[in-house]
C-alpha cells in the first residue's frame, strides 16, 4: 500500500493547490499531490466530503488506499480561492456544470489542470475548451494531462508516466515540477489538441477491445483490433490538425496498451459485459465509475463527419451501444471489412505539408524523404 505522508512544514500551512472531483483518480492525484504540500480535495457532495475526511478513505473508489493528512476533503468551492493550481478531475459530463459553477472561486492568477478524457456531445469540444468556456478561464492558463494511468495502481505507488501538453511551456513545465514523482513521471508536449484526442478516443478503443476479450478473440485478434484503432485515432487527429507523433507517445499508443489491456479499466470491462449480452441502460449503474468510452463515441464520430473521416471501429461500438447490434456482429462486420493500404494516410498527411515522398515504387511501402 503506498503510504504518502504530507512534509511536516507544510501541514500546517493553507492548501494552494485544489482537485476538483473525488473520484478513483481525483483522489489519486490529491494524494500524489499531498506528499509535498497540504491539498484540497471537492467533492460533489457535502456527504461524501464529511465520510471520506471522517474514514480517511474513498473506499467508494478507491477501497483499502489510506488518504494522507495533507487532503482536505470538502463539498464547498470557496474553499479553492487561494489555490494556484486547480486539477479538474471530474466525468466529462459534468464538466460544463461544475466548471459553471466553481470557475468563479478560481483565482484569476491560478494554473488550471485538466486531467478529464472526453469530448463534450453537443459542442464537440474538448475538456480544456469546455474548461475555459464554462469557467472564464483563458486557454493560456490550462494544461492537460494524460497517459496510461490506471489510478488503482497509481494510488498503490507502483510506476506510471503521463504527458503534460500546454499552449505554454513554461505552464507544462510548472506543472510537471509540482506533480512529477519518481513513481509518476510526467513529460511535456505543446500538442494540446492531439493529447486531448488521445485520452478521449482511446476510451472507445478500450469498449472494443473489451469485447473483443470476452468473445475469446485471442491475442492476435485484439492486436489488430487495438492497432487499427490507433490508426483511426491518429487519422482523426491528422484531419483535426493534431500531430500525429502524439498518437505514438504515452497518450496515444500509451494509453491504448493500457487501457486496452487492463481489467482495472472500465471501459474494457463495459466492453466484456457487452460481450456478455448485457445492454449499456443495465451495465451504467453497474460499474465501479463512469465508462467514457459509452458517453464519448457519439461525439467522435460527430467530429469524424466533420473531418470526412471513417473511423469503422467507433461506428460499431457505437452501434453495440445504443443500436441494439449485438456485439458478435459488431466484430464481425468489422473483419468483413475491405482490406486498404495501411499507409494511405500518413501519406496524405506528408502530402499536405508538404512532406516530398519518394519514387513512385517507394511510395507503395510508404517511404518519405525529407
């Protein structure tokens, strides 16, 4: 069990960084946090604040993890006016209502965090972007982060890496010196749109790979599945205007892998109960946390009409969840598909750049020249 203990002259001293949200990985980040400086943790819920200061644990989300001294757990937003580092740590769809709410308690000098995965269903947007709306914050104050970060292994101190992406360097780099541990390693990316893309479409990969698992797909078949799902994540990300080296670091390919592979994911778990032959309306209130995936697809493949791009693999997970299609005939027409040159789009991306390819014969095997 990871013990994390507040330094002894700071424990007295008022909290100056604050997370919004006390879910599995709000309550994480609150007490990476809390090993060198006294936090605030909002809950939603005055309840919930009053249980988890009285256990000194979010056994709700996080059972058997202990919470240091340094967290304070509180239902009231005044109570972050002083903080210069706010972390916003709640489910995508109450983003805009808690931002809407809180934004005004944000102290206008304040670096603000966005560690939430999604893309808001009606206005596309995403999280950094419903942030600054919502709250009247300017997009130069907020950060994201993202990466394969299982909380429940976090929270046990075993190691993990995220990327911290900012408009400002220097605001990444504040950031990563304040959150980064040995056990939590941060890096910095200025591709704030293509981290953003990452953390929320790989949640659907995530759905698809679920089921993959619990049809018996094997090891060859989720690899194809988890590795095509890449290719339509950066194939959006290239249409939006994100770097496409991005969907190759830790919140791309990163995630994947993890959140892909992991039964602490509940993504690929609604994925399995899918499997299983359970509707999403009996799987929701279910789950130990919200599946982003199930509240996330909707708006990807909005946002890949937009773009005029195919992204098959979010179709069908839509299809599985809100369709009635059976999860069987999702992979299977899935495998039906018409095969396709596996480099067509990284073509067309060095294309409009203005990337010179090769020789005509080399352009088949998807070689660039500078």
């Amino acid at each position: 069990m990871l013990v994390v203990r507040a330094v002894a002259e700071t424990s007295s001293a008022a909290p100056r960084v604050a997370v919004l949200g006390a879910g599995a990985w709000g309550t994480t980040l609150a007490m990476l946090l809390a090993g060198h400086e006294p936090v605030t943790l909002v809950a939603h819920s005055k309840d919930a604040a009053e249980r988890i200061n009285r256990e000194r644990r979010n056994e709700k989300r996080l059972p058997g993890i202990e919470l240091p001294e340094a967290v304070h757990v509180t239902a009231d937003p005044g109570a972050i006016a002083d903080a210069d580092l706010v972390v916003v740590a709640v489910p995508s769809q109450h983003v805009r209502e808690t931002m809407g709410r809180i934004g005004g308690h944000v102290a206008s000098s304040a670096d603000v965090l966005s560690v939430v995965k999604g893309l808001e269903p009606d206005t596309l947007l995403r999280m950094t972007e419903v942030i600054a709306d919502a709250g009247r914050i300017a997009p130069t104050r907020l950060a994201a982060l993202s990466g394969p970060n299982l909380a429940a292994e976090i929270a046990k101190g075993l190691p993990a890496s995220a990327v911290v992406a900012a408009e400002d360097p220097a605001l990444a780099d504040r950031v990563v010196d304040r959150l980064s541990r040995r056990e939590f390693r941060l890096y910095v990316n200025g591709d704030v749109l293509g981290v953003e893309l990452c953390g929320a479409l790989k949640n659907i990969i995530a759905v698809a790979a679920g089921a993959a698992d619990g049809l018996g797909f094997g090891d060859n078949g989720k690899a194809g599945l988890m590795t095509r799902g890449l290719a339509e994540m950066t194939r959006l990300g290239i249409a939006a205007g994100a770097n496409p080296l991005t969907f190759a670091g830790l919140a791309g390919i990163g995630d994947v892998i993890a959140t892909c592979g992991s039964r602490l994911s509940r993504n690929h778990r609604l994925g399995e109960e899918l499997a299983r032959g359970r509707k999403w309306s009996e799987i929701e209130a279910s789950l130990p946390g919200v599946a982003e995936g199930a509240y996330t697809v909707g708006a990807a493949i909005a946002l890949a009409r937009r773009h005029d791009v195919e992204m098959p693999i979010a179709q069908e997970v839509h299809n599985a969840l809100f369709e009635g299609k059976s999860v069987q005939r999702c992979l299977i027409d899935l495998l039906a598909r018409e095969t396709k040159d596996e480099l067509a789009d990284f073509r067309q991306w060095a294309e409009r750049l203005g990337v010179r390819t090769a020789d005509p014969d080399l352009r088949a095997s998807g070689s660039v020249t500078p």
